[in-house]
C-alpha cells in the first residue's frame, strides 16, 4: 500500500517497540503450508507462498469483456505456477517482475534484462471503470491480474492476453461504503474460488467479494472517528495489506497502531503483534515468509524493510539506509525472491529495486532514482510488484509488426 505524492492518508503514530538487529535472516526453505501459525527455524532460501492453483468455474461479471485465456498474442502460454517455476534466470532477480506504476496509470512486466515485455493499457485499450496501476498481483491461474485503483474506488480483472476488462467492482469515482461502493480499496487478490479480497482501507473493513454475487464476507465493523484497531472485537484500523496464504488464513496489516495479525478464513485472529519500529513510518503490506517470519516494509522516509519474529518482535534483518543513493522513500511491499534476495517497490524513488540480505546492498533497479517518467527505464511513484511464475520470458523476442 502506497500513496501517491501529495494524496492525504489516515494518520498513523508508531507503537511498535525497538527491537535490536541481530543479524541478516537466513530465510526457511519452500513447503511449511501453515508456518505462520506455528514457530519455526530458519534455514535456506526465501519463497514465495502462494495459494494452491484452481480453476474457478466462473470469474467474470459486471463490466466483463472476453476471456482471460484466449489467444497468447505471440506472448509465452502459461507453462509453469509458482509449485513447478520456470527456469531461474542467472543474476539477482531469477523472474520478471510485473510492476504497478502507479502515477503512470499503468501496469508493466519487465524481465531481468530490464526489457518491458508486456504493457497494460496496451495500444487497442479503451476506457474502463478505474484506471490499473495501484496494486497488481497475478491471478492464481496466472492467466489475469487484479488491480486496484484507490482514487477511483474500484478494483478491476485485467486478462493477461487480452488485455480486456474482465471484471470490476465499484464505481468509478464514487467513493462510499455499503454493499457496491469501497472506499481506499488496496491489495486485491483473487483467491483460488475465484472470489476477491480486498482492504477497503476508509471503510476499515476487509471484504470478499464474489464475482457474481458482490460482497459475500465483511470483517470489520463500522467505527466512528479514528478507527482503532483490535481485530478480535472486530475493529480494522485502516487496513493496507490482506496477504493470503496456501491454507487461507489472511496475513493483514493495519496502519492504526501498526499492528499485524494473522487472520483465519472464519474471521478468527490467530496471532496480531505490534509491528517493530518502523523509524516514523507505518506498516505496509506484510508478507508472511515459509519460516514463520514476517517481511514488512516501513511507509516513510527514510523508509525501512525489516524481517522479524512474531512470536517475540525479535527483528532478524532490516535494511535502513538514512543517506545516500541506497536510501529509501516510502517503500510499500516487499517479496521475497526464491533466491533468498528481497525485491520491493521504492514508491517515491521511482522505482524497483532488489536487495542483496547477505551484503544489504541494492543490486538490481528497475528506473531512475527519484526522476519520475514514462519513457524507458522509468517510472512514476510504483506502488506494488508481484513475480511472474507461470511463464517462461527467456529467449523471447516480440513477434515482427505486421
């Protein structure tokens, strides 16, 4: 969860306590389906964790145009799903990345090379209800992405291939509360029943909305004035970030009180911690790593990016730059890489960047440090990122104009 230069915010005041860095985390191997209700030892590389991949026998309504498979275009066909990843490129990020370029309005897939590979809108796009660009994160079938546009309230299917709108919730413009209307929406994801979760961060409320019959689940009831957090009386202080996991609990952050907590399909809360200092950010967008760590960005400047233990607050690894070119401005999500680096969108820098934990050093960027554009190698205020594990982008070339 991002925001874009200048765009109001809640007020957030960090309560985490300050914790000592111990040392760079050595992160836990691919396969602990519920570590994160359960301590455990770390050991090998970092994972991503995703949600066991089904094929929902519906996904579009509303604002629905073609199919999100359809032909590839001339692009790769899904082959692989983050379970079986294609081949690993050599250097330190392995995948492309796609990008959320906010300010651009626009969403992008750049492989290792720094080549853009694929682009939405693309040339034969038209208006749609929302603009992409807030957040992006693949669908479980990898054929379609969801994106959110928090000014505009709305949250959009975009097929991969197609390039079309296949879904979309709100109104456009509209922003409100109640049964169609969300307010701030942030970090929508389609779960493997095809159904969406989103943050609806003004409304303090998480919802799961169903393609075909609108909001099916609401956690968080209202609340007047600031909203407070404490999600086992059913307070949702704003919100940012809804992460799920393969057994579908929801890791969530809250921006009220800097909390996280672990949340189980039925609304239960397994465990909600004090995220650590942040040094005058707030919390945003949690990842749960496969040992049972938590990976989290502080929203700030100089932002930080820290791993800590949630059954003891105990901070791991953290990397807070205060000066010079490695410093950050408002990161907002952080992904492992299977390699063991750390990939994040460092918003108000302009761009993506990769870090080594072994060495705290940026060794991959992804635009121009603090320049803000469109053209190539740049971007504007990118405020999310997911990897692309189901096609093979090695030894692509675009097909000939015809």
């Amino acid at each position: 969860m991002a925001r874009r230069r200048g765009r109001s915010r809640p007020t957030a005041r960090v309560l985490g306590g300050t914790f000592a860095v111990l040392a760079v985390a050595v992160l836990a191997v691919l396969g602990a389906r519920t570590a994160g209700r359960h301590a455990a030892s770390a050991g090998g590389a970092a994972t991503i964790v995703r949600p066991p991949v089904t094929q929902p026998a519906s996904l579009a309504s509303g604002a629905s145009s073609g199919s999100a498979a359809g032909t590839t275009a001339g692009l790769p066909a899904v082959g692989y799903s983050p379970s079986s990843p294609p081949p690993a490129w050599p250097g330190p990020l392995p995948y492309p990345l796609l990008i959320a370029d906010s300010g651009n309005d626009r969403m992008l897939e750049v492989t290792p090379a720094k080549q853009v590979v694929w682009q939405y809108p693309g040339p034969a796009a038209g208006s749609g209800p929302g603009v992409p660009g807030d957040d992006a994160f693949f669908t479980p079938d990898g054929a379609s992405i969801v994106t959110n546009d928090e000014d505009a309230g709305t949250i959009l299917r975009i097929g991969f291939y197609t390039r079309s709108i296949l879904w979309h919730f709100g109104v456009a413009g509209d922003l409100g509360g109640g049964s169609n209307l969300l307010d701030y929406p942030d970090d929508a994801y389609q779960l493997a029943d095809g159904n969406i979760i989103v943050a609806d961060i003004r409304n303090c409320r998480e919802l799961t909305i169903s393609p075909t019959a609108g909001i099916v689940q609401t956690l968080g009831r209202a609340q007047s004035g600031y909203c407070q957090t404490d999600p086992a009386a059913g307070l949702y202080g704003y919100p940012n970030g809804d992460t799920p996991q393969p057994d579908g609990d929801i890791l969530m952050s809250f921006i009220s009180g800097d909390r996280i907590a672990l949340i189980a399909p039925d609304g239960t809360v397994l465990w909600n911690v004090a995220a650590p200092d942040l040094y005058g950010g707030y919390v945003s967008d949690a990842q749960l790593l496969a040992d049972g760590n938590v990976l989290v960005c502080g929203y700030g400047s100089p932002g930080v990016v820290l791993i800590f233990q949630p059954q003891t607050g105990q901070v791991v690894w953290q990397y807070h730059v205060t000066s010079g070119p490695g410093e950050l401005d408002h990161p907002s999500l952080a992904l492992p890489l299977p390699n063991g680096n750390i990939a994040l969108n460092d918003d108000r820098n302009d761009r993506v960047v990769v870090i080594d934990p072994s060495t705290n050093q940026i060794v991959w960027q992804y635009g121009q440090t603090a320049v803000a554009g469109s053209g190539p190698g740049l971007l504007n205020t990118p405020d999310g990122i997911d990897v692309d594990l189901w096609r093979s982008w090695q030894g692509w070339s675009p097909p000939p104009a015809a």
